[in-house]
C-alpha cells in the first residue's frame, strides 16, 4: 500500500486574514533595497506547481518558528536570501527579522508575536506572493554560484 503523507497529516488551510493597509505597499515601493527583490524562475515554478496555499502553509510554519519568538534565533539572519518564495517575500516586505518587522510594521521586539501578528505577517507575504504571480515579466533563471545579484544581495537596508 502507497501512502501519501496528506493520508496521514491532513492539509489545513491557510487563509490569512489579517489587512495590509495601502500605505506598506506605498512606503516599500519607496525602498529600492525592497523593490528589487522579485521571483526567480525557480521560486516561480516551485509556487505554480505547489500553489499559493501549501507555500503559505510553509510561511505560516517560519513565521512560527523564525520569527514569532521573542529572541529569535539569529535574529537579522535567520530568513535565508533564496531556496523558497517566502523567504524571497520576506526580504522583499520587511518581514524578515525582528528589526525590520519593526521598522516596517511597527512590531516591537523582544516579546512574541501573537497570532494576529503572524497573520498579519503571513497575510503581507500572500499578497505580495500573489502580485507576483500576477506580473509578465521575464524571469531570471536561479543562480549556481555563491555570488549574490540584485534581489540576493546580503546586507540589510534594514
């Protein structure tokens, strides 16, 4: 017999509902640290061929673990630059770290973030993974090397 792991765990639904008000949109698109971040085309087939649900389940879980707790662990670098879309989006929204969760969203540091927070925090992550869905434009194939490029660049505008 062939199981598959849904038989097991069934799949819940993550439908974030926390609003993002129009004025993030707005004061990221100022940001040209924020604005060059964008899919690859590796990240785009992996969210096509998953899906915008089962990815933002997965943003819920580093929501969850990377981000909610009070002192994260690495705190300022535990989001990875590239390897998911939500760890793309993170960077590309300021939901990354606690510090910019701050800045940006005016989430203050050193105590856990509740669950209206994550919801929040996941509910700017699907829209922004959403708007990418939506955008022609032509897609840059996933690099090999180490060396970082435009939307991987290490360091932190903060």
């Amino acid at each position: 017999m062939t199981g598959f792991q849904n038989d097991l765990f069934p799949r819940r639904a993550v439908v974030p509902q926390a609003t993002v008000p129009a004025e993030l949109w707005e004061k990221l698109a100022r940001s040209a640290f924020r604005q060059r971040f964008h899919l690859n085309a590796q990240d785009m087939t992996y969210l096509r061929e998953k899906g915008l649900p089962l990815v933002l389940e997965h943003g819920q879980d580093f929501i969850a673990r990377r981000l909610a707790p009070s002192l994260p662990l690495k705190d300022g670098r535990q989001t990875p630059w590239k390897g998911h879309p939500v760890f793309v989006a993170q960077h590309a929204t300021g939901t990354c770290c606690r510090s910019c969760l701050a800045k940006w969203h005016a989430l203050p540091s050193g105590r856990r973030l509740s669950e209206a927070e994550q919801d929040y925090v996941l509910s700017v992550l699907a829209q922004w993974l959403a708007r990418e869905l939506e955008q022609p434009r032509e897609l840059q194939p996933a690099r090999k090397t180490g060396k970082p490029r435009g939307n991987q660049a290490p360091g932190a505008e903060g």
